[in-house]
C-alpha cells in the first residue's frame, strides 16, 4: 500500500494542524463518492479516521472522548447495592 498523499487538516477548536498520509484514491472515494471512510482507510488507526471525520487534532479527541480504562471505582460499597456502570444505586441501604 502506498501512502501518495497528506491531507492537512486544522483543528475547529484548537487550531492545530494535522496532516495525515493516505492512499488518494481511498481518500477521494470517501471524501466524493460516497465510501464509508472504515472500509475504503481500513488501514488507518481510528483515530487518523476521526481527524478526517470532525477534524479534531488528537489532543482534542482526547479531551472529548477519553475514557480510562481503569473506570471501575475502587472505593464502592459493595453491599450497599451501587452500580458503577448504571451510575445508581439498584436498591436503597
């Protein structure tokens, strides 16, 4: 696969320019024709995909999207009947 084009693309919020490296008949197929971006830049981590998409730099994605891993909470009481991912309670204590 050969990478023989950068698309330049300035971030809405931050202003930051990004350039990503794409096949161009890939890139036109999705900007023009109507490709959906996931089948014809497969090869493209999701994250280049979304500055395509929004135009978002990858440290505003971050920002906006970031989800930790490690969401599970430590300190929950068990007993007490907390759903951390449903964020309520399942019963009263």
């Amino acid at each position: 696969m050969k990478f023989d084009a950068e698309v330049v693309v300035v971030c809405p919020f931050c202003h930051k320019a990004t350039t990503i490296k794409v096949v161009e008949e890939d890139y036109l197929a999705w900007k023009y024709d109507g490709a959906l971006i996931q089948n014809v830049m497969y090869y493209l981590p999701s994250a280049d995909r979304e500055v395509l998409i929004s135009g978002l730099c990858y440290e505003c994605q971050d920002e906006m999207f970031h989800c930790p891993e490690d969401d599970e909470p430590d300190d929950i009481d068990d007993d007490c009947g907390f759903d951390p991912y449903e964020g309520c309670f399942t019963f009263d204590c």
